[in-house]
C-alpha cells in the first residue's frame, strides 16, 4: 500500500462509528473532575526538551529512548509530550497559578507520544486524561486524587480494576534504600542485564521494574521501601490508607510498584486490569513533591495520576460496559424538487438552531433513494414535503420505529410539536 494511505506504526484512527465512546469516557471523566473542584488546563503539544529530561528525569526510558525529539528550524531542541505532568506544571510555574489560592486543581485531557514497541494497548501516540493538584501536602489530598480516579472507572461501569499502590518515601528515606537496594543487587552484578547494571549506578529503584527473566528472580529478596520509610513517610502513607478504608476504597499494597518516572515521592499507585495483558496498568500516579522545585518553581507539594484512554476503552469493550447511546437524527425532510428542497433547507436551518439534528437532501438522491437513507440513519422521524404541504401549510410525520403518520402543522410551533413527539418516542 501507498504509504501515503497508511498511518505511522503505533497510532490510531478514531473513527466516527466509534466515537460515542471517547464522548462517554470524557464526558465521565470531566464531570467528575469537576465534582472534585478541578478545572480543566491545556499545555503545548510540544515543549522544550530540557522540561522532560528534568522533569520527567534523565535515567528514565521515556527519556532515554522513547521521546519523539527534534530540531526546529532555529535549532531548538523540542519533544513531543510523552506525559502530561511536567507541562501541566511548567504552565503553573510560568503563568503565577501557584500564588493564588491553593490547593489549585486542574485537569485535562492530552495526546502523548512515546517511541515504545507497538502491542496491544502500547501505542506510540495515545490519550490521557489526567488530573494534576498543587499546594496539597496531607494525606487528605493523596486519598481524594484516588477516590477521583476510582470514581471514575466506577462510573464507567469497570469492573475487576485492582488499585495497587505504595509510598516510595522523601529524599531521604529513599538514600537509605538506595544504598540497601545497591549493596543487595551489588551480589548479582555479573548476572544482571544491561539495562539493570546501568539502573544500579544511577536509579537502583528501576532495578524492581526489569521485566527480563533472571533480574526479576533477584526481586523476591530484595529490600523492600516499606522497611526503609521514616516516621514522617511512614505515618503519612498509614494516614492514606486510613482514609482510603473510610471510603471503602479497596486496594493492595505492593511494594515494588516503583513507578517509570523520576518525580514521585511518598504515594504511589497503580490501577490495573488483566483485560489488556498481564496487569496492565489503566490509570497510574503519585505524588512529587520535589517537582516544582526542580522544574525551577518555589517548593510546592503535587500530586496527580493520568489515565490511559485507549486501555479505559479497551477493557470496557472487552466488558461490553455500557457507553451513552449515539445520537440519532431527530427529523429528515425527503423533497421532490427545488422549490421544496430549498423550503427543507430553510425549515432544518431552523431546527438545528433550537438544537435538533435535522436533515434533508443534499446529494441529489431520488425520492425513493432519499427514503431509503432515512432508514438507514436511523432518523426518529421523517417527513415529506411536496407541493401539497407547501400549498396547505400541513404535513405527514412518519415515526419510523412502527410508521405511524401523525399530521402536523408547518407553522411557528413545528418545532415544539416535534419535541414532544420525540419525548414521546424516548419515554
Ligand atoms: P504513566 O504511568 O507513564 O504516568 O502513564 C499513565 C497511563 O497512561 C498508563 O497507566 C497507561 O494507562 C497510559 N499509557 C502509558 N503509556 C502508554 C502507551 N504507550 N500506550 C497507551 N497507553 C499508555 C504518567 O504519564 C504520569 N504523568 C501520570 C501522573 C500524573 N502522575 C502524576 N500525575
């Protein structure tokens, strides 16, 4: 095939036959940020390189090997957002967001790009919806931004979605671990893989997250974080967990949920679904409370989660969950010739600003042909208008479920009359 007709490995098309289900997923996904106190945000598609590689952090995979970065024509470095955190809070820093009243609670909805290996549920460029909170140090706001996501997927009507989650501790904490997790992985060194033996100079934690065979074998005896935590780290993931029982939130502590980006401290977590692979994580997040700070604001607490779209959609496929009906066009007006085809077009013109969705021919189709259409999308109604409704001022409403004909009058109060009609269908 041409490769003009073909899309890039690891993107999709969002067709319209399908696109009640992105509606439903971030009509969801928005009111109940909204009920949350969240207020939506939008950052560049692209930003400067160097955001990410301090943001996100330069041991990372995603900034190791999977940015999409290039040149622009003055030679500036830019990537293609892989995440949705860092511009979100390099937005906040640039346009004094965090020096009105705190907390500030945003959300949003963005298209990422990462260059990983396309499978199902991977995709090179995918959608987020994320939610992202600043100024908010208690344990309070770590329970809230979960019971967030976990109200959404509830709402969704998603099911066997497990929450995993763990704190990673402060800076701190963490320099205790590190130093545990390099002396214990310090044994293997010979036998780790590559990847892991660079992880253990400069990100031992990453060392948990190696998926090859013979690193994974080290994990079960490794140094766990839990056991590393200081008083101040241990009593504020209790504190969450506490509040996360109050809401009958259930969940799983697991240790080795490090997570694949460099900002997070303290909460961490996961939701994960078997539908897309071996628990595939749906919706992932945590705290960072260095990141604005490091990305050059004064230190402010953070904390958010994003959530994979394409996943959300594939697991409620794959659970045939129930997405909002597709609109159905409400009226089409079949014509016979000009005259009445242009009394069609100014009667839909009409209709479609009191917020019908009305049609009428615009094709040339025959009468027949044009009959034909209405039934095949799905009109509620349709009418026809020859030169004997023109002349009378009435004409014939055929509801297409049972083809029932009711007259109606074609003067100022059609489009009341065709309201209650509609009602009536969808009572
Ligand atoms: P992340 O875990 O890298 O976190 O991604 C969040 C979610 O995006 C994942 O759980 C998954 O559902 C989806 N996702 C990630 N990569 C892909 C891919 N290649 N194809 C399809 N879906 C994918 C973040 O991005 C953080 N910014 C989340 C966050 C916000 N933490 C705090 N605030």
């Amino acid at each position: 095939m041409d490769i003009v007709t073909k899309r890039p490995r690891g993107t999709e098309d969002k067709l319209p036959r399908e696109i009640y289900k992105w509606q439903t997923v971030e009509k969801v996904a928005r009111d109940t940020a909204e009920a949350y106190g969240c207020k939506e945000i939008r950052t560049p598609t692209f930003e400067h390189t160097e955001l990410f590689q301090r943001g996100v952090g330069d041991t990372t995979d995603v900034v190791q090997k999977e940015m999409y970065t290039f040149e622009d024509k003055k030679g500036r470095s830019i990537t293609l957002k892989p995440e949705g955190t860092a511009g979100v809070v390099r937005a906040a820093i640039e346009n004094g967001l965090l020096n009105d009243a705190l907390p500030l609670k945003t959300y949003y909805f963005t298209r990422c790009f990462r260059y990983e290996a396309p499978q199902s549920g991977r995709l090179r460029e995918f959608n987020q919806f994320g939610v992202e909170v600043f100024g908010a140090a208690e344990p309070s706001s770590d329970a809230e931004v979960i019971a967030l996501a976990n109200s959404v997927i509830e709402r969704l009507g998603v099911k066997n979605v497990l929450l995993k989650i763990n704190s990673i501790g402060c800076p701190a904490c963490r320099a205790e671990y590190h130093k545990a997790l390099k002396e214990y992985y310090g044994q293997y060194k010979d036998k780790l893989c590559d990847t892991c033996l660079e992880r253990l100079e400069r990100n031992p934690m990453r060392l948990l997250d190696c998926k090859s065979e013979i690193c994974s074998e080290f994990k079960k005896d490794a140094p766990m974080i839990l056991d590393y935590l200081c008083d101040d780290c241990k009593t504020h993931f209790e504190s969450v967990k506490k509040r996360l029982d109050a809401l009958e939130i259930k969940y799983e502590v697991d240790p080795l949920i490090v997570r694949g980006l460099d900002y997070y401290t303290n909460t961490v977590f996961e939701f994960v679904s078997d539908e897309i692979g071996s628990q595939a994580a749906v919706c992932a997040g945590g705290r960072y409370n260095g990141l604005v700070e490091e990305i050059g604001g004064s230190p402010l607490a953070g904390l958010g989660f994003a959530m994979g779209l394409e996943r959300m959609i594939m697991v409620m496929d794959s659970q045939k969950a129930e997405y909002a009906p597709e609109k159905k066009c409400d009226l089409y007006i079949a014509t016979f010739d000009e005259e009445t085809n242009i009394y069609a077009m100014t009667l839909a013109q009409k209709l479609r600003a009191e917020g019908f969705w009305a049609e009428y021919d615009t094709v040339g189709r025959s009468f027949k042909a044009q009959m034909k259409y209405a039934n095949k999308i799905n009109a509620a109604f349709c009418m026809v208008i020859g030169s004997d409704e023109l002349a009378g001022g009435f004409a014939k409403l055929k509801r297409m479920s049972d083809g029932e004909e009711i007259s109606v009058k074609l003067d100022d109060g059609f489009a009341e009359r065709l309201n209650t009609l509609i009602m009536d269908i969808s009572l």
